[in-house]
C-alpha cells in the first residue's frame, strides 16, 4: 500500500509540473480587436494591474523547425522582435531542453528603457503538432547592465508554434509585461498591443534567411519534424 501512494504522489507531482506553465493562461479574456495582413490581433485586460496583455496569431510560411530555430537564436533577437534593443544570454541551464536565462533590454519611446532577466524554456508537444517557448522574469541569476535602466517588475510571454502543414506554421504570440513606473498607462497599453503583430511580421523575413533555413535543417526540431511526418501528418 505505501509502494502504491508512492506511485500516486509521483504522478501527481509530475502533472503538477507538466501543467503549471499553462496555468497563466486560465486569467485572460482575449478579445480580438483588429485583423491586418491575415493576422489576428487580440487583447485582455488583467486583473490587477492597469496594463493589457496582447497576442497575434499569424499564418507563417516556414517550417516549425525553421521557426524554432529563429526563437533559440537570443542573440538576434534585437533582429526582428518590437522594440528589444539588446539582448546578452547569460548562463545556457540546459541546451537540450532550451532552458536559458537572458537579459532583455526594452525600448520604450521618450522614456527610460526598461530591462529584465528572463529565464525561456521550450515544450515540445509534437503528438499534437505543436511546440510552445515560454519566457518570465527569474530570480535565478543577477545582472546589472549598469546603465540606469529601469528593470521590469513583472514578464510573461509565450508563442505557441502550431503545424499546420510541412511548409507552413500557425504562430501565436502572446506578452504580459510591466513596464513598471513612470509609463503612463495609455502609452504603455499602445506599446504593448502592437509588439506581438509588428514582431511576427518581422519575424517572416527572418525565417527566409539561408542561415536560419539551412540550421534547421540538422537542428534537434528538424527531427522531431520528420518524425511526425512519418507518424502519417503532412
């Protein structure tokens, strides 16, 4: 009988893992307010703060591997993503499972930059053709990039990476970010709705690259890809 609530216990706590990064999006109240280029752009209010949250789902034509390959290059990301100005990757915890903690500085018009430290990580869900990147602020490693940024209280992004067919990818984006003091909270709000779109838009030039295309092609995603291809998907 103690061998069996072993069991139990075990698989309680790992349910409890496999579902506490979802467990954030039980609080919004998505309503779509606007459609550009065949992207849908939505918002929700959320409760306690004065600040919305924003998402944009986009059909990509790329490969989810190529995608894939475009979100682990940190690096780049001042490349393509609404207002990052600078990024530093700061410690790789686990590179098979892309587990990384980076800075990330925000641009914010007129006013102090915003910076925070992010920890990102990479669930691969390919039974249900899909892979979801979550980043949120951690208190894992400190940084100061000592230039008087004001840094972040609060982050939360995801993008969910759904197949759709071998050349294309149903991309969803979504940010809950404090921007902190000082930002009025009509700029902050303007701000914040018009980075998942603007980022995904850029985003469909980087997945054309040679390099991203050509990585991808031996990347640990491409097999993950192929293997679901064989599965019967197409």
């Amino acid at each position: 009988m103690a061998k069996r609530n072993v069991i139990i216990t075990v698989v309680l706590m790992l349910l409890f893992v496999a579902t506490a990064g979802f467990a954030q999006d039980d609080q919004y109240q998505w309503k779509l307010v606007d459609t550009e280029d065949n992207c849908q752009i939505y918002t929700s209010v959320v409760p306690g703060k004065d600040y919305i949250a924003a998402k944009t789902t986009c059909l990509i034509p790329a490969r989810i591997e190529v995608i894939g390959t475009v979100l682990r290059d940190i690096d780049n990301y001042p490349e393509w993503m609404e207002d990052c100005k600078e990024t530093k990757v700061l410690k790789v915890v686990d590179d098979e499972k892309d587990v990384i903690i980076f800075w990330f500085r925000q641009h914010v018009t007129l006013l102090t930059d915003r910076d925070m430290v992010l920890k990102s990580k990479t669930v691969i869900d390919m039974e249900n053709g899909r892979n979801l990147v979550y980043a949120d602020l951690t208190n894992d490693m400190a940084y100061d990039a000592g230039k008087g940024y004001a840094r972040m209280p609060s982050f939360y992004s995801l993008y969910t990476l759904q197949w759709v067919d071998r050349e294309h990818t149903k991309v969803t984006f979504m940010i809950n970010p404090d921007l902190g003091k000082g930002v009025p909270t009509g700029i902050a709000n303007a701000t914040i709705k018009k980075i998942p779109y603007k980022s995904l838009k850029k985003m469909m030039k980087m997945v054309k690259l040679s390099k991203y295309v050509e990585a991808a092609k031996t990347s640990k995603y491409n097999k993950m890809a192929e293997d679901f291809v064989k599965a019967g998907h197409k």
